[in-house]
C-alpha cells in the first residue's frame, strides 16, 4: 500500500494503538495546516488567555442550576458541523 504523504508520522497505524508523543514533520504543508488550526479554527492564544485569566481570578466561573438549559446550549446542540 502506498500512502501519501510519506513524511507523516504512522499515518496507517490504529489511534487505539499509538502511544506516546506524536512527532510532527517539519513539513512545510504539515506547518501550514497546524497554524490554521491552532489559530484560525481553534483561536488557542484566546483559550490560552482565558484560562490563565480564571486560574488569576480575573474570570470567575459560577455554575447555575437552572429547570431548563440555557439558549446557549440549543444554538450549540442544533448546530451544523
């Protein structure tokens, strides 16, 4: 079998079976790919400073129960991927 690209690493392994760290190429595409996702898709440098905010204590978190879900969570729930 034949897989492409060649240079990613234990592209036909199980995820079930993979173990430890997974080493990305230094692969121009590879790199490209990754940025998009960490700061396009995913904004991590937001969630980075979120997180650091609520563990400061800038951002406090309190949990509300409430007897039925939030609009929020029906926008959420209904989405199209």
């Amino acid at each position: 079998m034949i897989c492409w690209p060649p240079f990613f690493p234990r592209p036909l392994a199980c995820p079930e079976n993979l173990e430890g760290e997974i080493v990305l190429s230094n692969h121009p595409l590879i790199r490209e790919t990754m940025k998009d996702v960490l700061t396009e898709a995913l904004d991590l440098a937001g969630l980075q400073r979120v997180l650091t905010d609520m563990g400061e204590g800038r951002i406090r978190c309190i949990a509300v129960d409430t007897p039925v879900p939030s609009q929020f969570s029906h926008e959420i729930l209904n989405a199209n991927p």
